[in-house]
C-alpha cells in the first residue's frame, strides 16, 4: 500500500465518522422538537 493510498483511506475513514458536536446537537434539536410537540398537545388538550 503506497502512501497515497494510506491517506486517502485515513481522509475517508474521518470524513465518514460524523462529528460528536453534530451528532449532540442533532439529539438536542429532536429533543427539543419533541419536548415542544408534546407541551403543544398537552396545551390543545386543556384548552
């Protein structure tokens, strides 16, 4: 395996693995999402 093939496997192997910030964030905004979804009907629900 030359260098260049090693490099380009390494940039691919990183470039796949998702960044931990973006993962927490997506968790957060669903999260969210869901928290807001569930206030909503609960408040259609008493009204």
């Amino acid at each position: 395996m030359t260098r260049n093939t090693r490099r380009a496997r390494a940039i691919a192997i990183a470039e796949a693995k998702p960044n931990a910030r973006m993962v927490a964030l997506r968790y957060l905004m669903l999260a969210a999402g869901a928290t807001a979804a569930s206030i909503a009907l609960l408040l259609s629900h008493f009204i």
